[in-house]
C-alpha cells in the first residue's frame, strides 16, 4: 500500500510544500533526528505509562514499544490514561521536546526559523477505543483544515513502533479536491478554545465531521510504516483513523506547521468545502531562536 505514496525527499522544500498542497503524500525513511525523536517519545512512555527505570535505545526500542503496546491490559487502562495525561502535558512544557520537532523539521529540509508549528501530540489507540464515545471525535472523518487550522498546513506523523497498514489510519484520496458535506461551518476557534480546547477530553455533541454516509466516500487508503518513519500530508486530506480490533494499544506522534511564506504568497491546497472559523495558526509557536 505504501508504494502510493513518495519516498524521495524533494531537495528544494517549496517542491516538497508544492507537490503537498496538490495533494500528494510522502512517507519518508526514519533518520537520526526522527529516530531520536520516537526514542525520546518512547522513554517519557515508559516512565510514565510503564513506571519503569530503563533507558530506551536503538537496541531495546521494539521492545519498549511492545511492552508499552500490551501495558493497558497489564496495568489497566485507568493507570495508562492517567500516564498519558503526564506525558501530554511534557510534551507542552518541556522545551526539549520542541527542540526535537525542530531537529526533525531540519532534517526534512524545512529552515526552522521559517516555521509556525504546534508541539508534539502524542496519540494512544486503545484496543476498542473507537467503540467508546469519548472518543468519537477522533474517530471522525474529517480534513484538519475544518477545525480552523491553515490550508497551508502540513501535517507530520510518525508511529512508535512499526505498524501494519490496519493499524495505521487512511485517506480517502479522491476527496482531496472535490467537496464533501460537512459539519465546518459550526466550528469557531476562538469558541472551542474559550469553552474546549484541544486538550480537554469533554464529549462534544457538535464537531466538524464529514456529514456523509462513509462508503460514499469512494476507497480508503491506508498504509504501514516502520518506527520512526515520517508521513507528511496536507492538513486537507480527508482521513480517519482506523479501528483498532488489533488486542494492542497503538502509539503515534503528530505535529502541524506552516510555512510563513506559504501564508503569506497563499500557496495552499484548495479549499473545497472548508467553513469553519477563525485562525488556529495565531497560537502555533515560533522557533525560539527567533523570537
Ligand atoms: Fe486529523
């Protein structure tokens, strides 16, 4: 499945944001930054979901992940929640963990000063989560740039540990330029972050989603990857994550940037049936350095 997406890192980054915002994806080889960046991710997992005093390397990295994929039905799900909880809010505050971002950026050929990106979010897929309501919005079909975010936004993803093409999420690829109907027009940003937030765990009744029967969709495309690899895409893909029946947690990173640049000429993926509100690029961060 991966073979339909690119594998060769354009040399000239605008080519690389260009051939993104017309929709194609690229699933790039793990290197040294991106490797550093899913061990640093693995090690604040283990501490805090795990609670054990190990040191995470290339050489037990597989086997971290494993232990951390099993440990909701070791620990209980309660205890794996709550070590999440610690590790988002780290990923927050700890300037470290933006550094890394920054190192992966430079290695994907962006110049760091030139970016606007929101910090590190690190995602769990429990085993059966998609059957649980508290989850239903992550489960949604939906683009990003519904939920206000630019369309001039790149995402960046990267799994933990490796993951098969079930365990990953898909795009429906056909709808990237072709309109959907959708909830968007009922997202505000500046409400969500007064009443919301990206990190509240509330229960929305109301939250942009496709407003389609999902096998009007046309196919969905999924794909594997290994541990460390980056997935970037416009933040104007139509996607869902899959469902996870698999017995295992799953772990993943993501991160968003913008291109000051691209914000400023518009080189964007169309917007096709984006309504939504507001602009969540005001509260991305800036490189330190540059501030
Ligand atoms: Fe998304």
């Amino acid at each position: 499945m991966s073979v339909l997406f690119s594998d060769d890192l354009p040399a000239d980054n605008e080519s690389l944001r260009r051939r993104i915002f017309q929709g194609e994806i690229f699933l790039l080889p793990a290197g040294a930054a991106s490797l550093c960046l899913c061990d640093a991710l693995l090690q604040i997992a283990s501490d805090n979901i795990l609670g054990e005093k190990q040191t995470v390397t290339a050489g037990n990295r597989q086997v971290v992940a494993a232990a951390l994929r099993a440990a909701p039905g070791r620990s209980g799900e309660e205890g794996a929640r709550a070590g999440h909880a610690i590790v988002k809010e780290a990923l927050l505050a700890e300037p470290t963990f933006d550094e890394l971002l920054l190192a992966v950026l430079d290695e994907c050929g962006f110049e760091r000063q030139e970016v606007l990106f929101d910090p590190l979010r690190m995602r769990i897929s429990y085993d059966g989560g998609y059957k649980e309501e508290i989850n239903r919005r992550s489960n949604s079909v939906h683009r990003d740039t519904w939920y206000a975010n630019s369309q001039s936004q790149i995402n960046f993803w990267m799994p933990l540990h490796d993951v098969s093409a079930a365990d990953a999420f898909s795009f429906y690829l056909k709808n990237f330029a072709s309109a959907v109907p959708n909830t968007s027009e009922q997202f505000d940003y500046d409400l969500w972050m007064k009443t919301t937030g990206w990190q509240s765990s509330m229960i929305l009744s109301t939250f942009p989603t496709a407003d389609a029967d999902p096998r009007s969709l046309g196919e969905r495309t999924s794909f594997s990857a290994r541990a460390g690899q980056l997935l970037l895409f416009s933040a104007s893909h139509l996607h869902q994550t899959n469902p996870n029946d698999s017995g295992l947690a799953r772990y993943s990173v993501d991160f968003r940037i913008v291109h000051r640049a691209d914000l400023a000429s518009g080189l964007a993926a169309p917007n096709v049936d984006n309504l939504s509100q507001g602009d969540a690029t005001r509260d991305y961060r800036k490189n330190s350095d540059d501030v």
